[in-house]
C-alpha cells in the first residue's frame, strides 16, 4: 500500500507505510498531516490512522538455542541529500561579494537560492541545504546592493561633472548681466550730471555720489569682484559726443577679451573693445 501525505496544500510521496512510521518518528511528519491511499474515501489526518502511528506487531521469534541465535546488524543511518542549488546559491553569493563578476554571481545566486528553498519545501524536508540556500540569499543580495551603490556613485560623480560647467556658465552670466545693469545706471548718472553741468560729464566717477548715484559699491564690478573696489575705466566727455563713443569700460576682460562696454547713448554689451582703449592713455 501506498500512502500520499498533503500538508498547507503541498502533496508528498507516495510512502510505504514503513517510510511513513520513520519519518513520523523522525518528526518529520506530523500527526496533523492529512493522508490519503487508493481506495479510501477522503483525506484523513495520521492521528486518525493509528495503525501508522505505532509500529505493526512483530512475531515472535522461537527460542533458539544461543549457538542458533541471528546475529542482529546495525541498521546504517540514512542521510538526506543535500540539494544541489542551495549549494550552487551558496558559492555565487560568495562569489559576488568577493567582486569576482558581482552582477552575475549575485543574479545567478539569488536565482538558485529561491529554487532550492522551494524544492526543499516541497520535498517535505527530505532534501537538505536549507542553511546553505539562505547563506546564498544573504549573500548574493548584498553583492547585488554593492553593486547598486556603486553604480549610484558613478552616476552622481558623471552628473556632478556635467553639471559644474552649466553651473558655472549661468553665475557668469548673471554677473555680465548685473554688470551690465550697472554701465547703464552709471551712463544715465552722466547724462544727469552732465545736465546740470552745461553738458560735460564729471571728471570721475566719484562725482556722481550720493547726488546722482547712491553710493559708490555700484563701481565694484561683479565681474572682478570686491578685491577691486573701482571695477571700470571712465573716459568721460561731453553729452553731445557721438553715441557709439565708449564711455565707460570694465577692467575685467575674459579669456577671449571681451569686457563690459556703455556708450554715450546707453548701448551696454560685453565684447572686445577697441583696440586703441586699451593703450595706455589711450581712447
């Protein structure tokens, strides 16, 4: 007779009903454990089965004399066999966490873990490497969340540095921006001080604070910074020059040349001045 066990909705088997008595006294099985063979009517638990529950009667043997007594043999313990890919598991996770091919190892292991701790499962516990299925596990995911954490550095290093010149490029522009507002307030000061003395503009820039300019940290140019406190070359003039004469000019000048420019007529640009400006004395 055979007989199938079914345990949380998992079957096993079939046993004999030796196999069931042995693994029933190995706590293998338990007597809650339903049972079921060819021709009974429903699944039952082996507590209702007591004829699994304690071994068959044994006869019992003539009294021989001792010269014809059997030798009795010891009956060899029968070990389960360890499963394959918890083996399998526990090796590609020591694999990934030793960097050797990490990424591949650590997939590869957490594969294997997951399988073997299912096929353990269903076999009933018959199948040993539980221990060596989760050793795989732990290891494989921590191969697998270096690797995570390495990838998330490079990408932030890559993003930094992409990052840093477009960083870079908009705060210069904000300063060639303010410095531009700047020339422009400081050519209309001109033009107000000039109105009030019969069209000349002042001999420096000085003389438009506080009447016409409010005080004197609009000379400091952004572009220089605050280390130079007057940040432009002033040329002075009249209010009836031409407008496209330059009239105001940055001392900061980029790698290219180009420098903060204002005219007469408040056109402000940043661009490589003339070269006669930059001689000295030169205009």
């Amino acid at each position: 007779m055979e007989i199938h066990i079914a345990r949380n909705e998992e079957q096993f088997g079939p046993f004999s009903p030796e196999e069931v008595r042995r693994q029933l006294a190995a706590g293998l099985l338990q007597p809650t454990d339903y049972a079921w063979s060819e021709g009974a009517n429903a699944w039952v638990q082996l507590a209702d089965l007591p004829s699994l529950l304690s071994p068959p009667a044994q006869p019992v043997a003539p009294h021989l004399p001792p010269s014809a007594a059997p030798v009795i043999e010891p009956v060899a313990h029968r070990s389960h066999p360890t499963s394959g890919l918890a083996v399998a598991s526990m090796i590609l996770g020591i694999l990934s966490v030793t960097f050797v091919v990490p990424a591949v190892s650590g997939i590869a292991g957490a594969i294997c873990g997951h399988l073997a701790r299912a096929r353990i499962r269903r076999s009933g516990e018959t199948i040993a490497g539980d221990g060596m299925a989760v050793a795989g596990l732990i290891t494989s995911y921590i191969g697998l969340f270096i690797i995570l954490l390495a990838l998330v550095f490079a990408f932030a290093i890559i993003g930094a540095g992409m990052a840093l010149p477009i960083f870079g490029g908009t705060q210069m522009r904000a300063k060639q921006t303010k410095a531009l507002g700047q020339v422009r307030d400081m050519a209309t000061a001109c033009h107000l001080y000039a109105s009030d003395h019969q069209g000349r503009f002042p001999k420096t820039l000085e003389e438009l604070v506080p009447k016409y300019l409010p005080d004197r940290q609009v000379f400091v140019c952004p572009l220089s910074g605050p280390g130079v406190a007057q940040g432009y070359v002033y040329f002075g003039g009249m209010d009836t020059d031409p407008g496209e004469k330059i009239l105001i000019m940055s001392k900061y000048q980029d790698p290219e040349g180009k420098r903060v420019l204002v005219s007469v007529n408040y056109s402000a640009r940043f661009e490589k001045p003339p070269p006669e400006l930059l001689r000295p004395g030169g205009r």
